[in-house]
C-alpha cells in the first residue's frame, strides 16, 4: 500500500474512527495521488518540450539574439530600452533579470543569419515559435506580446496554457512552409542563459548601421569576461578572438559546445545592477510602468501651474470634460484619470505658492474622481521630498 496511505492507519486516532477505513475513501485517495502523479509527468514532458536545449540538440542548431547599438537605435514600440542603452547595457539586462527575448536559429548552410553582433544562447523555455518574423514586442522586462491581432497576444499567458508546442517548435526551426528558408524564423525564449557573444564577420563591416569594430569587442569581453564566438553567412560558427585589430576565427565548433557553454553572474552582483539601475534606469519607465505614467500627469499639472495656463473657469471647464469617468478601482487604474491627475499636481503646486483659492478649487474637483486618500497614497510611495519619481527595483521584474 501507498507510504501515504500507510500513515492514515499507524494513526490511531484514524484506526478509531471506521469512516477512514471506508473503500469508498481510499480510493478517492488513491485517484488523487494517481491525478498528481500524471500531472506532474505532464508538466515534465512540457519542459521538456519548451527546453531550448532539447530543442537545439533535436534539431542541431544555434539560437542567437541579435542586438543592436545605441547609435543605430530609435525610440519605438519595439523596444522599451531607451535610445542611448549600449550593447554592454544589453548584455548586464540579460545577466540581470534574463527577460524574455525574440530569437532565431541557425544551423551549417542556413543562409538567414542576420545582425551585425549579438548573443548565442545555452538554455531558457521557449513559449512561442513561428517560422519567419514574428513581430513580438516587449511590453515590460518581463513581459513579450505578439503584435498580431487586435491588441497583440499576452505570449507570458503560453508559459502556464497546455498547449503543445512540439509542431510548433518543429515548424518553425524546419521552415515547412513553401517561401520561408530565405527569412529567419522566430522564437521567443524566457529565462534565456547566455553561452557567449557572436560577430558575424560578414555583416558586421566598416561602413555599415550597426558595425561594432574590435576595440568596442574587446572592451566588452573584457568586461564580461565570456566567450567569442565568429559567424558568417554560411551559418557556420567558430571559436573567435581578435588579434592586430582584426576579427579572426579558431576552430569551427559545432551546436554541441556552444550548448555547453553558460555565462552567468553572482547574485550579489545583480542585486549591485538593480539597485544602481533605480538611479539611471536602463529602461524607458513611462513605455510600460503605471506609477510613471501617473507620476508624468502629475507634472502635468504642476506645469501648467507654473506657466499660469490655467484659471478658475479653466479648471471648471476640465472639470466638465471629465464628467464620464469613473472612480479608479485601485491605484494603477488611475494612470487613465489624465485630467484628475493634473487637477491634483495642480493643486500641490497652487498650494506651495500660496494660491489657497485656485488650489482648493482644483482639489474639490479632482477628488471627486480619485479620493486624497488614495492619492497621497502614491505620494507617499513613489514621489520623494525633491519631488522626483521614486524607481524601485521591483520595476525591472514586472
């Protein structure tokens, strides 16, 4: 009998009560264990499914990440860095919190290699395959949506859906489809484990948007300390290092070694990241955080204050074209209340300068959709006594 199942009759209270000794019972507690034995297999098989390792050595190719330097970057929804964030900036965003990351792969005589430099990758879950340009968009460090569709598809939604991902993976890493073996595929990978950092010494040349010369290589290995690796066109990949100035390829390795390598770093040296980020975030806040976008009505408010922009009647006229909206159900609802929100940074700053009568009209007015309460709430938490938005560590895991 079950070790389980033994427990229930070597107690004695149990062997006095004739209810535990019920075949009805104990069947029921067999089914359940029987149920939580076959789930647990289940959600082993579906790791096994998604493991980027397993799915690399099936089908014996490379993920890659392309990266791209700030100086080729803009600002658009495609990517919530901010402009100026450096391929060293990418790399310690990986090591840091591993978000999740669009790639591709690649295998000896694909001819769809694409980026100048990136990253080879030696584990993570994969969630979504498709075999060309998937369109994926992050929608927070931790979050990645698939444009297509009215309002995108949540891809963190895959992580816990049962869904067999095995034809899709297969399909994509295969290109089936008729019209496709020319474009590169997509997958998206979460918790992704960094093997090294590639050059594609056929793409990434002088002259071109995105060319990173041996000098910027060099600095980052050296600060990184992980291997290179050099690519072509050819898909073929080789153990890479750079001498007089020049890219140069070692020994031509196979998918294999490249799995074998994982780079990571101590967690004492990424909790030093997170708190250093929450002075000089390397992420565009107001893209996909609430409390920022909260934060930026606020001012909103205090400017036009400042700049005089708005008397009694105007305020009583926002006041009107606010009439349809209704009381935020918690504190991130309120990030919608753009008009509240400015009435209320509005009256702070009428209150600092003095102006009792046009701060307590702007007050009456915002209160009646956000409650002081709930406001000065936020205050309390993400606005400091120099006025300035409080960034928490939490922002980057969400």
């Amino acid at each position: 009998m079950n070790e389980k199942l033994n427990t229930y009759f070597d107690n004695s209270d149990i062997q006095s009560d004739p209810a535990y000794l019920d075949p009805e019972r104990i069947e029921d507690g067999l089914q359940e264990m029987r149920m939580k034995g076959e789930d647990k297999m289940h959600q082993e098989r579906l790791a096994r499914e998604r493991s980027l390792e397993k799915v690399a050595d099936e089908y014996e190719v490379v993920f890659v990440h392309s990266m791209t330097p700030y100086l080729a970057r803009k600002e658009s929804e495609n990517s919530i860095l901010k402009p100026n964030a450096t391929l060293q900036d990418q790399i310690e965003i990986m090591l840091t919190i591993q978000p999740p990351i669009s790639t591709s792969t690649i295998k000896e005589g694909d001819a769809t290699m694409w980026g100048e430099v990136g990253i080879f990758l030696s584990g993570g879950r994969i969630a979504r395959a498709r075999e060309c340009d998937d369109g994926t968009v992050a929608m927070s460090p931790q979050k990645r949506k698939a444009s297509q569709g009215r309002g995108g598809v949540d891809i963190n939604e895959r992580l816990s859906e049962d869904i067999n991902l095995r034809q899709e993976i297969r399909r994509a890493v295969q290109k089936e489809s008729s019209g496709v073996n020319k474009s590169h595929n997509e997958l998206v990978v979460y918790s992704p484990e960094i093997s090294g950092l590639y050059v594609n010494v056929d793409r990434n040349i002088p002259g071109s948007e995105n060319y990173q010369g041996p000098a910027q290589i060099t600095a980052i290995l050296e600060e990184f300390a992980m291997p290179l690796y050099i690519t072509d066109n050819s898909g073929k990949y080789y153990r890479g290092y750079i001498e007089g100035g020049v890219f140069k390829r070692g020994e031509e390795i196979s998918y294999r070694e490249v799995l074998q390598s994982s780079y990571h770093i101590s967690q004492e040296k990424k909790e030093k990241n997170l708190e250093r980020w929450t002075d000089t975030p390397p992420f565009n806040l107001d893209f996909y955080l609430p409390e920022k976008k909260i934060y930026n009505h606020i001012q909103t408010g205090v400017q036009i204050f400042r700049k005089g922009e708005c008397d009694e009647k105007c305020l009583r006229d926002i006041d009107k074209s606010n009439e349809s909206l209704t009381s935020p159900k918690n504190e991130n609802d309120m990030q919608y209340l753009v008009g509240p929100l400015w009435l209320h940074g509005y009256a702070m700053e009428a209150t600092k300068s003095e102006r009792v009568d046009l701060s307590r009209i702007a007050e009456e007015l915002a209160t009646k959709y956000i409650p002081k309460e709930m406001f000065e709430t936020f205050l309390s938490k993400r606005v400091n006594r120099e006025g300035k938005f409080i960034v928490k560590k939490e922002d980057f895991l969400q």
